[in-house]
C-alpha cells in the first residue's frame, strides 16, 4: 500500500530550505512512500541519506555534470557506477557531491551519482571507479508511477 502524504507550503518551505530546492510553493506536492516527492504529480524528488536529489526527470537543477563516452551508456543505464576511462568531460565538483552523467552524442541525463573524489582528483586519476550509480534511467525512481 502507497503511503501518500500532501505537503502544506510550511512543509514545502521546510523542504525547499533543508535541501537547498527551488520548489514553487502553489504547486501541488506529495510525499509518496516517505521516499519520493511528487510535484503537480511527476515524481521530481527521491530521498537518499536523508536529502531529496532530483531525479532524472526533473530539470535536475544546478547539478554539476560528467560527460561520458557511448560505450559506457549501457552500463550506466543497467546500474553501473562510473569508471574513470568512460569520463570525457567534467565540470568541478567535490567528493561526495550529487552529479548527473550525460550521455555524449544526445546530451541527456542518464544517471545521477555521488562523487567518490573530487573532479580535480579525478582528472588526475588514470582508472577505477569515480562515481557511484544512485539513480539511473529504466531503475524504480524512473519507473515509479504515482
């Protein structure tokens, strides 16, 4: 059974400044599951340690982005985290920060990450595992439908 919750503008405030979100305060916002947040009923949200990051199928905000090659789409898309060979372009972020993975040819998010070091170390880095995989196309948050 989905457990809903219809937020008041004090909770979309409270939210909005706990997570640093821009949510416009007539929407309509759900709390689904305790887990997603739902607005004008697209799930734009999902809870991870605590925060709402945006899902891939919100605007995704100001999330700093990691370019990667097309070889690496697959694996990224079936839940993989990100090796330092896929990497073609970055923007600069530090460790431990929420990234989107764009897709090189189309330009699209395909995944969000938490960054395991900082784009500077990454750079630096010649292999290994750089990214880890969070929330990615064709997963649950994507397929959830409220």
């Amino acid at each position: 059974m989905v457990k809903l919750l219809t937020l008041s503008k004090k909770e979309i405030k409270k939210i909005n400044l706990e997570n640093n979100l821009n949510i416009n305060l007539k929407s309509l916002v759900k709390l689904i599951d305790d887990f997603y947040l739902s607005v004008d009923n697209n799930i734009l949200f999902f809870k991870y340690n605590n925060n709402f990051i945006p899902s891939l199928k919100s605007d995704l905000m100001n999330l700093k982005t990691v370019t990667i090659d097309m070889p690496a789409v697959p694996f990224i898309c079936k839940g993989a985290d990100l090796m330092k060979p896929g990497i073609v372009e970055l923007d600069d972020f530090e460790k431990d920060e929420f990234v989107a993975i764009i897709d090189e040819k189309n330009k699209k998010a395909i995944s969000i990450c938490i960054a395991l070091f900082s784009s500077n170390d990454i750079k630096n880095m010649s292999s290994g595992k750089v990214l880890k995989n969070i929330h990615h196309i064709g997963d649950k948050i994507w397929s959830f439908n409220n």
